[in-house]
C-alpha cells in the first residue's frame, strides 16, 4: 500500500510538472481528488488494512494529498498570471489614439422643400398619397385624356418597360388612381420622382421630382385653386411673393393654367436663377377635365375640382438661390453642407 502511494506521488507530481495550461490542472486534480479520484479511492480502501496499519497509512495519504495540492495551487497561480497577461495584451486599447471626428449629417434641399411644401398642405387638410414610379401607360396618358398619338405624349416621351408599362413622365397619374379608388371630397397631395428624355441643362434633368395636388368636392372653382396656391406660394417663399397665372394647356385639365411666382432670390428684378424675368414657373394646373372625372367614376354635374403638379426641384433652387439644377444631383459635399 505504502508502496502504492509513492508511486502515485510520483506519476501524479510528474503529470502536474508536464502540465501546459490551467485546463491540463484541473484535469489532473479531478483525476487524484476528485469523488471519483485515485487518492480519494485510496482513503475509502483503508478500511480493508489490519487496524494498527490504518493510522500510518492515514497519515501518510493525508501528507501526499497535502503536497500535491500545494503543488498543484502553485503551478495554478502561474498559469493563471500568465493567462491573465496575455489577455490583457490582447484585449489592450490604446487610449492616446485621438477620436475620430463625428460628422453630422444634414437633409438634402429637396428633401426640406417637400417636407416644408407637405407641412404647407397637411395644414390645408390635405392627406399625402404615393404612386408607383413605373406606371401603366394607361394611368399616365389615356386616362388623363392623351389618347395615342395625341402630340403631348411626344413632349413627354419617356422609357417604356413596355407598349404598355412605362416610367411615368409625371404624378398626374395618381390623380386617376386616387379618383379610383375614393370618392369625393378628396384633397391629397402626392410627391415622387418621375422621368423624360429631357435634355440636361441648368434647368432641366432626365428625372425630376413632382408633387401632385388634387382637389375634387362640390363647388369647386377656380377661385379655390388660385387661392390654395397663392397661400402655398407665400408660405413656402415668403409673404412679398406675387404669383402669377398664365393660360396654359393640358388635355386633363380645362381651363389650364402655369403658375408662376415672382423670384425669391432677386425679388422680381431678374438674375441668373429666373434668367432675368422676375418670375420662374413652377407648375401646372387647372380645372379637372369633366371627361377625366367621368372616366374615374366622378359624375361632374354634381362635382367639380382642380389639380395642379409642382416641379419641386425648381422650387428648391429658387428657395435656396441655386443656379443649376445639375448640384442637386452631384453629390457634392461642400455643395451640401451649406444647407
Ligand atoms: C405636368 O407634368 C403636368 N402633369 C402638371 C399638371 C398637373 C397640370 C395637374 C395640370 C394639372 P409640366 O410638364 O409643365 O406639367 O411639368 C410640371 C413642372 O415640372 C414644371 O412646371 C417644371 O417646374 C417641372 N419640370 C418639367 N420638366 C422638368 C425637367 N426636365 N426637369 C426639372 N423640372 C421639370
């Protein structure tokens, strides 16, 4: 037995000696004390041995645990030092390193006209509608009275998805889908961009934004229309703006009308913005053709209405004096951040 016990001191101070982490450790202390450990085996086997024996070999089971465990905590206390090191070598943050710089962003000009030009309507008790950008031909054209082959369609050429979807050239067409859907009284306002095969200049990009309004209730007149914009326009640009109305023509609307408002950034003595004229036209309106209500379902004996679709990105150049319609678009951040 005493011979026994020796030799297990000895394998077991051999293997605490080889170990390599603190998992090898704990591995080996389970084997010699765990419940189930050799020397555990050991103390509980003592009762076989004659009874002068048992205190001798007690003791001498109790010495060896004593050992081992001491050298097991020391070998413990090591690897746990080290393994500490070196995780806070890995973990280390180098403090001296100076923060990076948090730029803000900032909404771009389109996006604060349409939300200020929305705020305007919303207060007006307009209701906000959305459209899809790619469009049935039908929606687009025929059914605002541009029947195939009506020249207009040549002024608004466009892509085509197909002959019978394509990107919609303005957001008249959800006149027809709001009508479609609703009943009168209908006051909405619908903003979102829309496509021509427009040459790019100053004024003029190949996808622009509109917003739509439509009006449709009992005793709609046009009155009604060149108030609810004048209140607009003075609301937007400030309360000096003059707004001016110009006969103008739409299949879906009759009478049609421009509305052009005197230029912010000169105050009406022309320069660059409004190409020296004093006013810059923002939108087209009018009356909603009887035919176009009819084709929606709408009786036009009993009701009546107006519509009208604003350029927004114009209205944000006048807003904020911008020259060239092209920097809405580039990207530019010193051309941004000034707003
Ligand atoms: C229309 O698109 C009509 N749907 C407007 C309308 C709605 C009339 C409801 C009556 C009733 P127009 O093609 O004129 O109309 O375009 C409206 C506005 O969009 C113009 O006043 C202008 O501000 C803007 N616009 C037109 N083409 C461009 C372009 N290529 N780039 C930027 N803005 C443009």
């Amino acid at each position: 037995m005493q011979e026994e016990i020796k030799r297990l001191e000895k394998e077991a101070q051999e293997a605490i000696g080889s170990a390599k982490d603190t998992g090898a450790l704990e591995a080996i202390r389970v084997k010699y004390f765990g419940k189930k450990g050799v020397l555990t085996a050991l103390l509980r086997s003592m009762g076989a041995l004659p009874t002068g024996e048992r205190p001798k070999v007690g003791q001498m089971v109790n010495e060896t645990s004593q050992r081992l465990e001491g050298l097991l905590e020391n070998r413990l206390a090591i690897f746990q030092k080290a393994e500490k090191q070196q995780r806070l070598a890995e973990e280390a943050i180098d403090i001296t390193i100076p923060a990076r710089e948090m730029r803000l962003g900032r909404l771009h000009p389109l996006t604060l006209v349409y939300q200020t030009t929305r705020d305007i309507f919303l207060g007006m008790g307009f209701e906000v509608r959305e459209g899809p950008e790619v469009e049935w031909e039908k929606y687009n054209f025929e059914m605002l009275n541009i029947p195939e082959n009506h020249p207009s369609r040549d002024m608004q050429d466009t892509f085509y998805i197909t002959d019978k979807i394509l990107l919609r050239t303005h957001t008249s067409p959800v006149q027809v889908r709001t009508m479609l859907a609703q009943k009168p009284p209908i006051r909405m306002i619908c903003p979102g961009r829309v496509y021509r095969v427009d040459e790019v200049d100053a004024t003029h990009s190949p996808m622009f934004h509109q917003i739509e309004g439509l009006v449709v209730d009992k005793g709609i007149t046009m009155g009604d229309l060149k108030g609810v914009l004048d209140v607009f326009a003075k609301a937007l640009f400030g309360p000096a703006t003059r707004t001016r109305f110009r006969a103008s023509y739409f299949p879906f609307t009759e009478p049609s009308a421009e509305m052009d408002v005197s230029c912010s950034v000169c105050g009406g003595e022309g320069c660059r913005v409004c190409k020296g004229t004093g006013f810059i036209e923002i939108m087209g309106a009018g009356m909603v053709h009887t035919s176009v209500l009819q084709g929606c379902g709408i009786d036009p004996r009993v009701y009546s209405g107006f519509a009208f679709g604003m350029g927004l990105d114009r209205m944000a150049n006048m807003k904020y004096g911008i020259a060239d319609i092209r920097l809405l678009y580039e990207n530019d951040i010193r051309f941004l951040e000034q707003f």
